[in-house]
C-alpha cells in the first residue's frame, strides 16, 4: 500500500528561524540577514556614498561656489570603514511624534554620521488637499502637526482670506491669537513633558501631561474636541468663546507660573539634567540659516527672529512680549528657550483675555459665511443659501497666496494656487519641523548615542508635519 501524497507544509517564519527549513529552499543566513531598503534615503557605507552626498550626512556641506567640487581628501574622518558600524535608531514614536528611523555610523560610541529616514507616516494632505473645498480645508490640514493643530488652521485661513481680500472682525482675530498662544503653552508642555522621559527624567513626563491636560480642557470646551478642531474657518472662527471663559483663561494663568517655578527648580538646576545637555548638539547660526532652521532651533543659535514681532499677523503688534534667545545653540539653550517661552505666552494669554474687542466672531460675508442656524428653519432664502455653500462651496479669485505663522516649532505656512474654483489648484504646507530635521547630521556629529537621543527631542520634530 502506498503512502498518501500530502501536500507540503507552507514554512512559517518561526519554521525558518528554527531551522525547519527542507532541503533545497534558501539557507537560513538569507532570511536572518534580510532587511528593508529605503533608497536613496539609506545610509551606505561611505566607499559607496558619493562625496557631494556624504557631506551633507556628516554635517560638513552646505553649499559649494560654483565650479567648486569635492574630493575624498577633503573628507574628515580618520577611522577605517571597516572599524565603524552601521546602526539604526529607530523607527520609533516616542519624542518624535511619529515614526522616524536615524541610520548613524559609529565608532564605538561615537557618531560620525547621521541620516534621518523618513516616509513611514506619509499621508498625502497636500494632495487631498486639491479634493476638498476650501470651507473643508481646515479639517484637512488641522492633522499635519497634531501637536499644535490650530497653526495649521490660521496658516490656511489666512492664505485663503489673502486671495478673498477678506478682513475678519476683530473679535475672530483676537480669538485665534488666544487659542494659538494656549497653544504654543500645550505643545511646549508636552515637549518639556517627552524630553524630559528621553534624558531620564521620567516624573517630569507625568507632571507636564497633567498640565497640558488643563489647556486641553479648555479647548474643548471652547471646540468641543480636545485635538484637531477644525475651529479656524475662513472668515473667523466656528463659534464665539463659550460663557465663563474669562474665568477659564484666568485660572490658567494664575495656575501655569507656579507650576513653571516647580519645574525650574526641578529640573534647571539638576547636575544631571544639564550634564546631558549643556554642550550638546551644539549648532552655529550661519548652518541654522542655510539650512533654513526656525523657531527655538534657530533662536538658540542668537539669531533673534520670531514672526510675531518681526512680520506681525494678527494682532501681535498690539501685546507686549519678548523673543527668548540663546547663544550656542546646543541642547541647552533649546530647553531654555522653550520653558521660557511658555511664561511669555502666559503673559500674551492675559493680555488677549484684558483686551478681548467684543463684536461678532466670524465675516459676516455672505460669498463665505453660512447663516446662523436659527435662520435656516425661519427662512427658505437662507436654507438654500446654506444648501449651496456648503454643496458648491465659495469661490477664490485666481492667483497664489502664502502666509507665514509663528508656530511651537517654527515657520508654518500655507502656500495655496487658486484657478478660481471652489477647491485649491496647489497647496503646499511649509512644515518647520521638515525643514529642523535637516540640523540634525551637523549637530549629531562627534556626539555620543545617547546624545543623539536628546538632540532630536530638542530638535522637537512632529513626523505629521514631516510626512505631510
């Protein structure tokens, strides 16, 4: 009697790492040394990595004269290739809001090179951009950097209005700057909060979480959700601040300043804390520039440019604030900028609350405003009016806009092509948390590992503003 055939066995992957692999499949070194590849977003071994493109991952080009070329002598690495190794940091989320993986060459526990790799959040917002109207837009581009979402909302807003030849009330005007400034409080508080876990300091990580949890109650009260509001619209804002939110804003102001002072003597004053710190991913002011760094990362360098002051929007003009600079751009002065920064936006906060202007809180331009709710059950003109706004959409005259905006990380702009319908022909976000990921090869040189743990936290990059 002949034995059944019996179909073979599909090999799992355990199967394969046991061993339990049939004569003639691949050997089990194949499977152990497979590993994924990114392209040209890989970090190679430096006899294949070309020498305009080495340079720019260890942190020594920039720019080159025309006419101007490199060569392997010019290259400063005195260890042998075959003695560093390739490693990679990474992907992870923790302190990078997303995804990122570093490859990094080491020499023991030296880094010589650095190669941030991107592309595992990806999400195509510019694109679905060009889909939606642009009374949707908002909902859209709220997602990019979902630490700070309200940025994202008045760099779009204001580049739409731009092209309307829109003015908003007062009133809206002054709403925003107070949920951006509470804002830029929330995302600074979970980055003191992230860092302060990445560099061992792990209560820090609970306290800052309970204080942002305090403007995040604010919010949505205010919105009705704690993230991505889609609270901005062209025009003004969603609604009007809800009954009691002078006491609100009062008790956060009163409550943030004391925590403030805990958490100095906490943690400013701490040997370790400024050992892992002080001195560390130091950079210069002429790389922060070429490479277009701004916010906190170019601030720390001494160069004193925040949009705020010097290209006011809103009503910046009319508060009373300082820009917080430091002076050798490492680890340090990111973490000073940053703390410092929340109790100047505490000091804005108060003054918006003294001198919020009443009158209404959005346009009252019928090309862009719906009716009030209210009219749309007493008025048939008005039920078609909303009907019609919100199938067809409003329409924005041909032409381009971008607007720049002060965000926690950055310069925050929307750039946006109108070919005169109700949707974008072009948007593009210009993320500040893109552009600060590029310091990273010339601050991570000759840094040890875990140094470059604490640079990227300081560098505070959100991979949803990066993979946009």
């Amino acid at each position: 009697m002949t034995d059944p055939v019996v179909a073979p066995r599909k090999l799992s992957l355990v199967d394969r790492l046991l061993g339990r692999v049939p004569v003639g499949s691949e050997p089990i070194e194949e499977i152990l040394t497979a590993k994924t590849n990114e392209g040209t977003q890989e970090l190679e071994p430096r006899s294949s990595t070309g020498v305009t493109e080495y340079g720019l991952e260890s942190g020594s080009l920039l720019a080159l004269a025309e006419g101007v070329s490199l060569d392997r002598g010019d290259i400063d690495v005195d260890v042998p290739e075959d003695e560093s190794m390739i490693l990679n940091l990474g992907p992870s989320h923790p302190s990078t809001h997303g995804v990122l993986r570093v490859m990094v060459e080491i020499d023991g526990e030296t880094v010589l090179r650095t190669k941030p790799v991107i592309g595992y959040l990806h999400t195509g917002m510019e694109k679905t951009a060009e889909e939606l109207m642009y009374h949707q837009g908002c909902t859209n581009v709220t997602r990019m950097d979902y630490l700070s979402p309200f940025f994202n909302e008045l760099g779009f807003c204001l580049s739409v209005e731009k092209l309307l030849g829109l003015e908003i009330p007062p009133r809206a005007t002054w709403i925003r700057m107070l949920m951006c400034e509470l804002n830029r409080i929330s995302s600074h508080l979970l980055w003191l909060a992230t860092n302060g876990a990445d560099i061992g300091a792990l209560n820090m990580l609970v306290y800052g979480w309970r204080e942002r949890e305090m403007v995040l109650a604010f919010f949505e009260k205010v919105t009705g959700l704690r993230m991505n509001h889609n609270y901005f619209r062209p025009g003004g804002v969603a609604a009007d601040l809800p009954d009691g939110w002078r006491d609100d804003v009062a008790a956060l102001c009163e409550a943030l300043p004391r925590r403030m002072d805990e958490y100095d003597q906490l943690l400013t004053g701490q040997p370790i804390l400024q050992n892992r710190l002080v001195g560390v991913g130091p950079l210069d002011a002429e790389t922060a520039i070429s490479l277009g760094v701004t916010g906190p990362l170019l601030r720390s360098t001494g160069v004193a440019w925040d949009l705020r002051r010097d290209n006011p929007y809103l009503a910046y003009d009319k508060v009373d604030f300082d820009v917080i600079v430091g002076t050798s751009g490492d680890c340090w002065d990111r973490y000073a900028i940053r703390f410092n920064e929340i109790r100047e936006s505490i000091h804005i906060v108060s003054q918006i609350a003294e001198k919020m202007p009443p009158g209404d809180y959005r346009s009252q331009d019928k090309k862009v405003t719906p009716p009030p709710r209210s009219r749309i059950d007493e008025s048939m003109e008005a039920l078609i009016h909303h009907f019609k706004l919100y199938t067809d959409g409003f329409k924005v005259p041909p032409g381009d806009a971008y607007v720049p905006v002060e965000s926690p990380r950055g310069e925050s702009g929307c750039y946006i092509v109108s070919d005169g319908s109700a949707r974008p022909y072009r948007m593009h976000m210009r993320s500040p948390s893109f552009s600060n990921l590029q310091a990273m090869a010339p601050m991570a040189r000759g840094s040890l590992i875990a140094d470059t743990i604490a640079i990227v936290s300081t560098i505070d990059p959100v991979l949803g503003d990066v993979d946009r």
